[in-house]
C-alpha cells in the first residue's frame, strides 16, 4: 500500500510507480553516486541522506582516533570529510588538511637523515607536524605560501623547535602569536582584501584547538624497504603521542589495511596505539549502504523527499534487478547477496559492480545477463 499526501510516508510502490522509477533511471546510472569520496559528498544532503554509519563510524570520525586503517574503497575519505564537516562549527578549532607526499617532500631532507640514523624519528614528525600546520595557518591569515628562508617563517619554526607531543598545542598557540601581526601588515598592504583578511586573521587568531589530517599515509611506503617502514611507524607514534597526550591538538592518520598489517610485526610501540580504528564492512552495513542510494534513486523519480520513502530493501531492489540470479553451475542465489558476495566488502567495489549491470542492461530490471 502507498500512502499519498505531501506530509506522508511512502511504504510501497504501485505498479504505476515502479514503472514511472524504471522509466526515469534506464539506462541511468548516475544515482548510485562516485567513487571518490570528495565527488560524493557534494550531492544536496549527503550527509544526511546517503551517509552510512557502521558501528566503528563514531570512533573513526571522534578526536582521539589515530589511525583509521581500511580497505581501498571502505571509506577512509568518506570518514576524514564527515570528521571535519562535524567540527568547523567549532570556531575555537582550526582544522588543517595534508597529503603525506605534501609532508614527505617539504621534509624530504630531513626524513632522509632520521632514515640513515635509523632511529629517533618520532620527533623529527612532532616538527614536521606542526610545521605544516603552522604553515597552512599562515596561507589562512595572509594568502601567502611561506617559504623556509622567510624572516617571518624562520621565527615561526624556532618557536616550535623543540616541540614535544605535551606542548604541542601551546606550541602552534604561540606561533599564531608571531604570525597574527605579520599577516596584518599584509592585510594593510592590500585594500582589496583587507575585510576577508581580518575575518581570516581573527578566527586563526582565536584558536585554541587545532587538528591535522593527513590522508593517503600508504603512499609513503612506495619507496619500500625497512627505512620506511621505520619512517611510517615513527610517524604514527608521534600523531598518537600529540593525540592523546596533548588537549588541544590531535593529529589523525589515513592509511590502507595492507600497510597497517606490513609495519606491525616486530614494532615495539604497535600495541601501545590507543587511537586505531579499522573501517570493516559486513553485509547489513552494505545493504544500508544500497538502501540509501535506492531510496535516492526512488525519491527523484516520485519527485519528494528522500525521508518520505519507507519501502521495504528488497521491494527496492526488485524495482532495479531481478530477485534472483541462476549461477553457472543452474543453482540460483539471492541477487544482492550475489553481488555482496562478489565485491571486496567495500562500497566502492559493490558500487562498481552495480553500476557496471545497470550500464550494461538494456531495460530494468536488469536480469541474469546482467548480472552473470
């Protein structure tokens, strides 16, 4: 039964219904969303329409985690950019977002000779660290990159030499401090931009909290053997040390499951990080993941309100793909478990095979053909 009224909820499709979604989305794909994360998000209400929150989602997008370990496709961008868009209505909190290639070739130097030391590069991270924070709080504030012969960026790193993961915060607190009057001698210097700047200038200014994000921590390992694994593990013991040993600043890690499980035998400090969290997709987190950007789909070919549809998954699914798939040996499978059991347990992979089907399909909803 589907009940009408602008005010109530869709619990059933009709037949007049199902063919008007078959009609709006053949040969149409674009609802099952993007691969990448930053693509995705960008759709009207994402986050409160299409985000899925498995049980691990809260701790990998709280303050204290570390490391958020995961699969390629599990959702490791998903996690940093809901953690982030959580967090900038807190004006006391400057949020700072990384590639590890970005810190790797500013510091390229210096990792080279903590690499030939062998040891002691935990450290060498905390500087790099909060380097590249205070480094983007300066772009923030003046609209200019710094460079490391700077006057100004020479007095900004001598007050963070030294930096330990207990001071940390006081630290970047007493950079601002030096940077706030040079980039408002800059701000003076150009009319144009000066109301922007003083608003800029004012929310650096009033920070108390700051957390880096640094994504795509798997890359550096590409240069291989034992002096990065040494480099990678001294740099996750120095975001946990500052995390959880410091109130007001953190620094949060993304990096894939297989480089995780690589630097783990043999490294003293792996049971002692407090802030890891692995992204692990089982088939009910995947079928929420399905519902929602069915109901999505449902919604814009009905023309209301994604909150209004309350139809039951496998009615849903029924409307795109056939209830069942005959495998190759004549027995037949549950067609969404079909394609669960296919993926790699990711969204991104039961993404890729859904779409590949509904692009393939000639009509819906998409049967064995398409499927097999």
């Amino acid at each position: 039964m589907t009940m009408q009224g602008s005010s109530e909820q869709i619990v059933s499709l009709t037949p007049e219904q199902v063919q008007a979604i078959r009609k709006r989305w053949h040969q149409s794909s674009s609802f099952i969303g993007y691969p990448d994360a930053e693509r995705d998000t960008a759709q009207d209400k994402w986050f409160d329409n299409l985000l899925v929150r498995p049980d691990w989602f809260d701790s990998a997008t709280s303050t204290t985690v570390t490391v958020a370990v995961a699969r390629k496709g599990a959702g490791k961008s998903a996690v940093r950019l809901t953690s982030i868009a959580g967090r900038k209505a807190d004006s006391q909190t400057i949020i700072v977002e990384a590639s590890a290639d970005e810190l790797a070739s500013l510091h390229a130097e210096r990792l080279a000779k903590a690499a030939e030391r062998g040891y002691g590069a935990v450290a060498d991270w905390m500087q790099i660290y909060a380097d590249m924070i205070c480094r983007r709080l300066a772009h923030e504030m003046s609209g200019r990159l710094l460079t490391s012969d700077d006057d100004i960026a020479l007095r900004a790193w001598a007050t963070t030499k030294g930096i330990t993961e207990r001071d940390f915060g006081e630290r970047i607190a007493d950079v601002i401090k030096t940077l706030v009057p040079w980039a408002k001698s800059i701000a003076a210097e150009n009319v144009a931009q000066e109301k922007n700047s003083t608003e800029r200038i004012a929310r650096v200014a009033q920070a108390i909290n700051f957390a880096l994000y640094v994504d795509d921590f798997d890359n550096l390992q590409e240069a291989g053997g034992a002096t990065s694994i040494r480099l990678i593990r001294d740099a996750i013991e120095a975001a946990d040390r500052i995390t959880h040993n410091n109130t007001n600043a953190e620094v949060h890690l993304f990096m894939r499951q297989d480089l995780w499980l690589n630097i783990n035998p043999g490294w003293h400090y792996a049971d002692k990080v407090s802030g890891v969290v692995h992204l692990n997709w089982d088939v009910s987190d995947l079928r929420k993941w399905t519902a929602n950007r069915l109901r999505f789909a449902i919604a814009a070919a009905l023309g209301c309100e994604i909150k209004k549809i309350r139809v039951p998954f496998d009615e849903m699914w029924h409307v795109f793909f056939t209830p069942e798939v005959t495998l190759k040996n004549k027995s037949t499978s549950d067609s969404f478990s079909y394609f669960v059991r296919r993926s790699m347990y990711t969204p991104r992979s039961l993404r890729a095979m859904i779409k590949f089907a509904l692009d393939g399909s000639e009509r819906l909803p998409v049967t064995d053909l398409g499927m097999v």
